[in-house]
C-alpha cells in the first residue's frame, strides 16, 4: 500500500457523465406513462416489454449465482460466482451471435469468489471484494477486456473493509461501492475509487444514510444513485433512496406504492428509468419486473410478456443496445446457465384499442360488438 492521499473531490456538477441508453419512454411527463392504479397495485405504466430465451451456441458457462455481468459494446463478460464451488473463469457471451466462449487471460487475475462487486469504466471491468468460502476479500482488479489483461492497481488512501453482497456503479471515472456485509455485521457506507490515481475514498456523506444492508441494488442514473431494497439481517427492505454522486447526499424517495421487500435481486438503468427483476422476499423466489420513473420518482408496473424466466435470486444482468440480459442465478433447487433478454416492445393494435377503452370508460358504450380479441383482452384485466 502506497501513502495515503487527500479525499478525492466528488464529481462537479459539470464534471463528466456516464453515457446513458436511449429512454425506453420517450415522455418525461407522468401523464401518457402511467396509466392507472389498480388498489393494492404499483399503478400501471403504459410501457411493454417482452421477455425471450435466445437459443446459444458454444460453451455456456456452468450454472452458478453470486456472480457479475458486465456489457462493454455487444458483449457480456461473466465473471465468478458460484456453481458448486468458488469460481474465477471469465466467459463472454456475444449478443450479436448468442454465442458463449470461455476465453484464456493473461496478468494478475482475481482469485476464486462469489458475493463480489463489479464496475464498467471505458473499456475496463473493476472487480471488487467478495468472498471465497473462508476469508471476506478487500482487493480489486481491473481487466482490459481489448488485450484481456488482467491487473492488480496499487491503490492508496482509505480502502474499503473485507465484504461480500455489497454493490458497485460507474458516474463517470469513478467507482461507488455501497453496503455489504462482513459475517459480523452489515454496513451503509460509502466508498469512492478513483480510477484516474486508483485511490479509494471514504464518502463523507450528508442527509440521512440508510440503514445497514446487503444484497441491494444499486444503479446509475446521469449523477444520481438509485438504491432499492436489500437485507438487514431480519427483513427483506422495500425503502427507495437517492444518493447525490457530486454532492454525497443521501435523500429519500416520498413514500409511495413500491415493489415489495426483496433480496439479491438485479436492477438496470435505461436512459432515466430503472427496472428490477426478481430477487427473494424471505419466503420465495421472484420473478416480477418493476420500474422507477426517476422523472417522477414513481414506481410503475410495466405489461411484460413473453418467455419470461423463473423466479430468482443472485442472478445478475446488464444492459446491452437497449435490451435487459439475464443470466444465472438460483430458483430455490437449481443453480441456472440460461441467457434471457427483456426488451421495449410495441403493442397490437388490440392492446391499444384496450388501452383506450379503459381509460375512457365512460365514453364506451356495448362492448360485446368489439372484436373477440379485444374482448377477450378486457375480461382478462
């Protein structure tokens, strides 16, 4: 370890952005997003998804959970995890061909674990804790997935404590690790790396700090932080919080509908919205998809269809060209290998008619000269 160095400045108001994906919905208004609130339901969002399940060739990797995804261009490079044992290969899925390749590194490459953090700046993939079945690792590694070198950054200033299950998010250059646990405690704090001096800071936070957690989700939005859910030892968390990068500032979101408690589930930025899937509620494993409206800091409920996967926890996923990837995780008996994609889809003209027709019940006369398609789509809902 190198001498210690000054706190790092938080990222300036003006200071660089990481680049973000196009909006899924174009509206930054609530009024053609949302669409109406069924009681003891997140209100309904007029936004349609739709799962597949690509046929892959090559070798996938094998089953596992507690593992990272990490998208740089088209491809999605797995790294670790847990599948029987502690795991250190690298395996990269190319989403333009669907095709898996376990592929051969050169340098100082992480050691076995799972329960570890994972961060994309520029064309590096920081990796970030863990654990490996006996000790709750602190070291960090970066690949350089051109060369597929990987290295060992001589970091200076206040280095994060051994963990597992915390979370990491690029803003720009930096790296922000959020939470975690140890085996002795959980913990809220907030880390900083640099990747430009590769110096690690402790955030000196302000507002009110969350309370202590671990398997949350924890995602980028432009120079915000979204965190949602996690576990404090007793309860599966279903509180909303903001974190301010350029500024440290914890703020939460006005109470409101939300996704109920989870644990371990996976969470994705697409331009300023956010969508969860899946993770466990202390009871089972889910397989529901939510979104946050960061524009209006509402939780909505998406129509999803498709080939959707089976409930889940400690999966992990990426976004690649618009499109949510999947991969891994454990159902509760299986530790699974399969690839899904969650993608913006447009609705049949059916579904609009649907549409319209619900949110102008009172302009609707006799229903039964509507076509049966339609029909049929109105008594189901």
């Amino acid at each position: 370890m190198g001498s210690c160095h000054s706190t790092p400045q938080l990222l300036p108001r003006n200071g660089t952005k990481t680049a973000l994906l196009k909006e899924v919905a174009s509206s930054n208004s609530p009024s053609p997003l949302v669409r109406r609130k069924r009681k003891g339901k997140l209100p309904e969002a007029n936004v349609y998804l739709e799962w597949t399940k690509p046929e892959v060739s090559g070798t996938p990797p094998s089953g596992r959970y507690a593992h990272t995804v990490s998208a740089i261009g088209h491809k999605i490079f797995v790294f670790g995890g847990y599948a029987g044992n502690y795991d250190d290969t690298l395996h990269i899925f190319d989403t333009k061909t669907n095709t898996w390749e376990q592929v051969n590194t050169t340098g100082q490459a992480p050691t076995k674990r799972a329960f570890h953090g994972a961060a994309v700046v520029g064309k590096n993939i920081y990796i970030f804790g863990g654990y490996n079945g006996v000790f709750n690792l602190n070291d960090i590694f970066m690949l350089d997935t051109e060369t597929l070198i990987w290295s060992c950054p001589r970091v200076r200033g206040s280095v994060p404590s051994g963990r597992f299950e915390h979370n990491m998010t690029a803003v720009g250059e930096y790296i922000f690790l959020f939470g975690g646990g140890n085996h002795q405690t959980w913990l809220n704090d907030v880390y900083i790396f640099d990747t430009r001096t590769d110096t690690w800071a402790l955030v000196p936070v302000s507002g009110s700090p969350p309370q202590k957690r671990c398997a949350h989700c924890w995602a980028t939005v432009q120079n915000k932080i979204v965190l949602y859910g996690g576990y404090d030892g007793k309860v599966r968390l279903q509180d909303t919080r903001m974190f301010e990068a350029d500024s440290g500032t914890w703020s939460s979101i006005p109470k409101s509908p939300s996704p109920s408690g989870r644990a371990a589930h996976v969470a994705c930025s697409v331009g300023t919205n956010v969508f969860i899937y899946g993770g466990y509620d202390g009871k089972k494993k889910l397989s529901d998809v939510n979104m946050l409206h960061t524009d209006t800091m509402e939780w909505l409920q998406p129509h999803v269809s498709g080939n959707a996967p089976s409930g889940r926890s400690y999966h992990a996923g990426c976004v690649v060209n618009n499109k949510m990837y999947i991969f891994g995780g454990y159902d509760g008996t299986n530790r699974s290998n399969d690839v899904y994609v969650l993608e913006h889809t447009v609705p049949s003209l059916a579904r609009l008619c649907v549409m319209v027709i619900k949110n102008n019940k009172n302009k609707v006369g006799n229903i039964n000269i509507l076509p049966k398609e339609v029909k049929d789509m109105l008594t189901d809902e």
